[in-house]
C-alpha cells in the first residue's frame, strides 16, 4: 500500500511544471533545479518506506522540501543584500558599492565590441590601458600606471619582477597578514626574493634599513599595515628621508592599500603623497577607498612600470574591459570633483551625525519601544583606516522572544536580505551603511515580522513561500 502511494509521485518532468518552481528554475536553471526534484524525491521515498507511519505520504510535503531546497540554493546566489553592520568598505558584502552612475555611464562599452586593445587612429593593435595612463597621472602624478586583478598581485608582481632571486628589506612591524591568510613572507618566498627583516615591531628607523643594504638588496618595502595599528611607543621612517638616502640600485615600493586618492581621510597618507616623497613605486586597491571595481594598481617610474608590463605573470593578472572602462569613468569624474566620483567610504565617513540621527528616527518611527535608537560607531573596514571609526546611529530591535542569533537569521531570509550585528545581545541595525532607499523596505519588513510575532508564528518568516518577491 505505501509503494502504491508513492507511485502517485508525478515523473521529475511533470513536477519541473508546478508554478512554484518555475521562478527558481529561471534563477538557477533547470537542471540545478531538476537534480534538486530527484534528490528530494529519492530522500522522501527512503524516509516513507523506513517509517510510513511516522511520515505518511504526502505531496504537499514532499513539494515543501522541494521549495525549501530550491530556496536554500538559491540564497548561494550573488544578490543584493543591506549592509546595517556600520562597516563600510566590508569584505564579506562585496568591499565598496560602485556609484550606479558610474556602472550606467559603462554600460555600453561592455555589452557592445569596444576598442580594449586596438588603435583606433592607426587601425592596428594597441594598448589595453587606454587613457587610463594619463587620468592617474594627473590624479596620482605617477608616470606611469599598470592594473591588474587585486592588490596582492600588485604586489606579487612587483616583488616577483625586480626583487626575484634578490633581498628585499621590510620592517618586522609591517610583518603582515591580511584575510585569507595572505602574509607578507610567504609572498616573498613564493616570488623568489629573500626576505631581510629590519627594526622591531613598533620601531624601524631609516638608519635601520641602510644599514641592511647590500649589493644585493633589490627593494625596500613599505607595507600597509591594513587591519591593525601598534600605538604608543612607536617610530617609523619618514619616506622621503629614506627615498633620499637609499642608494640608487634599490627601489623603494610602497604598499598603500586602501587606495585614498583625492578623499579627505584623516590618517592615511594619499598614493601622490608617497610619490611625490620620492617612492618609485606604489601599489594599492581600486576597490576600497577609491570606490572603483576590485582591482591592484601599481603607480610610479615608467622604466618600472614598463619591466612589470612585460613580467610573464602580467597576462595571468590582467583584468578584463569592464575594469579597465569603470576605473576610466570613475578618475574622469575624480578630477572632475564630481559627487559620483567619490568613494563610498568618504560619503559614509563625511555623512553628519545629525542626518544619521534622522535616518533612524525615519526607521524607528511609530514602533515604540520595539526599535530603540542607540549611539553607534561606524567604521571603514576592509583592511583600511584600522584606527578610523566616526559616530553613528543604530536602530535596536527588541524582538521579545527570538534570541538575537535567531532575527539575524530570520533577517538574512527576508527577500533582500538584511545583515546587522549583535551587541549587548540585541541585534543592531547601523545606519551609516543603509541608504535612504531602504529604509522603507526594513520598515515593512519589521512591521511584518512583530504582527507574526504577536500571533505566535515568527518561524514563518523563515520559511516563507513568497519566493517571487526574493528573486
């Protein structure tokens, strides 16, 4: 009798049919979808037959599982979510959000043929640079400026290229490693230059590095310290007096990392800063400060930048039109001094407090003592501005009786989805990172989410079957 009922299961084909799975067959395909069909098919049969009573047949609960599978996937997906965690440049959400103008104004270069390496006044082969050359000269006054796909291969490559089989000096402060566990020595080794260590963890002087020069000795590096600062009794070199005294077989590169350009941040030094100290190099990211796609940018002596160009790894680096075109628009409206050309972490960081202070109150309005305006700091993040954090607002959420882990949850499965943090065991909206546009979509989310709590059923909201509104 249970092998009879479960042959009343209609063949994988005729189930890819059923209206509630034809938007995820559109946002995953149809064969993730139809492998996902036959895999919670072939698991409900097993689980009927090994305890019917336990779990009568049922479609209606088989095709429930089937939803659920399809929804878990389908939050794999690249998509859009709201960043309330008051990090702004968040590695974990993508760094730094493009300007829209600047994607728009790309559009067409990048779904049409375009002339990445061809010369259109001569007709023949050319540079895949294009005017992006001449834009960061003016912006970063480099001679000249390579790109390639982050910074870490900026930094490869540089290393790899003029320090291979030879010594380079690095500070032990500067000793680094970032996320991912990319550290600065194993860099080194992989390159095949020979790490020479200088100075202590909070002190290297200039006369620290001279006195580690030796014949062999290919470069001087000067590393962003990214995610961390040692403060208190502290020295390091000042650049220019070390780009000074270094002697002239060695190369003096700089990693800047966060990318500041033309934005006004407190405590970073600007990539022209380092140039115009005499650095011959400088590498940092498109992606971060500067507001760009993800990318490494090397800046400098054109003799250095023309022997990076020509390393083999550079074609395994190089990235790809859609980089190279938005890294071109956003420097135009850069030296244009245009509001589009600014970062987000400078339209963040520069946001008043007062306005932030209106943000949550639009956000928190008519909801009583279950949205609680607190004081808040936000920060820069993404290995950038590591002792930089500015006032905030945030919203908190007393959701009576979901524990904080369980609304994060929740608030992740919404249709777009919401990420906040938890302090003081309370989940945290922070206003700094959610645009104005949101905010009417968390309201109508929170008002839903507190009229199914008032009637005892807040595990729907997890499992919500208003799969069109999320994709």
């Amino acid at each position: 009798m249970t092998i009879n009922a479960l042959s009343a299961i209609p063949q994988i084909g005729k189930m890819l049919e059923q209206a509630f799975l034809s938007p995820y067959i559109e946002r995953l395909s149809q064969p993730v979808v139809a492998d996902l069909v036959r895999e919670q098919v072939n698991g409900y049969k097993k689980d009927h037959l090994r305890n019917p009573e336990h779990i009568p047949f049922s479609l209606e609960t088989l095709y429930s599982r089937i939803e659920r599978a399809c929804w878990q996937v389908n939050q794999q997906r690249l998509q859009r979510v709201i960043n309330g965690t008051g990090v702004i440049v968040h590695t974990n959400l993508g760094r730094s959000p493009l300007d829209a103008d600047v994607w728009q104004a790309v559009t067409e270069v990048n779904t049409h043929y375009s002339n990445l390496e061809i010369d259109l006044t001569t007709g023949k082969r050319g540079k895949r640079k294009g005017l992006l050359q001449q834009l960061m000269h003016y912006l970063v006054k480099g001679e000249d400026t390579l790109v390639v796909n982050n910074n870490a291969s900026s930094i490869y490559l540089m290393l790899h290229e003029i320090a291979k089989g030879k010594e380079v000096i690095v500070s032990r402060g500067e000793q680094i490693q970032i996320g991912g566990g990319f550290r600065i020595p194993d860099i080194l080794a992989l390159s095949g230059a020979k790490l020479v260590e200088v100075g202590t963890t909070n002190i290297t002087t200039v006369d620290d590095y001279l006195d580690a020069v030796t014949d062999n000795t290919a470069m001087v590096l000067i590393v962003h310290t990214s995610n961390f600062k040692i403060r208190g009794f502290t020295q390091s070199p000042d650049i220019k007096d070390l780009a000074d005294l270094l002697p002239d077989h060695v190369v003096l590169a700089v990693d800047q990392g966060s990318g500041t350009t033309t934005e006004n941040l407190p405590d970073e030094p600007s990539v022209m800063s380092y140039i115009k100290a005499g650095a011959d190099l400088v590498c940092f990211s498109g992606d971060k400060i500067i507001g760009g796609p993800q990318a490494g940018m090397v800046t400098g002596k054109q003799s250095l930048i023309k022997r990076l160009e020509k390393n083999p790894m550079m074609r395994a680096f190089r990235p790809s039109r859609i980089v190279y075109s938005l890294l071109e628009e956003l420097a135009v409206r850069k030296l244009n001094q245009l509001k589009t050309g600014q970062g987000i972490a400078e339209r963040s960081i520069t946001q008043a407090e007062v306005t932030l202070e209106n943000k949550a109150q639009q956000l928190a309005e008519g909801f009583g003592e279950r949205l609680r305006i607190v004081r808040s700091e936000m920060t820069v993040g993404g290995g950038s501005l590591p002792d930089q954090q500015s006032p905030s607002s945030s919203v908190e959420v007393n959701a009576i009786s979901l524990s904080a882990d369980k609304l994060l949850e929740i608030m992740r499965n919404w249709p777009l989805p919401v990420i906040g943090v938890i302090k003081h065991d309370r989940v945290q909206l922070n206003l700094a990172t959610i645009s104005d546009d949101e905010i009417t979509y968390l309201r109508q989310q929170l008002a839903a989410l507190f009229d199914l709590q008032l009637r005892g059923s807040c595990s729907n909201v997890t499992d919500t079957k208003k799969v069109e509104a999320a994709i």
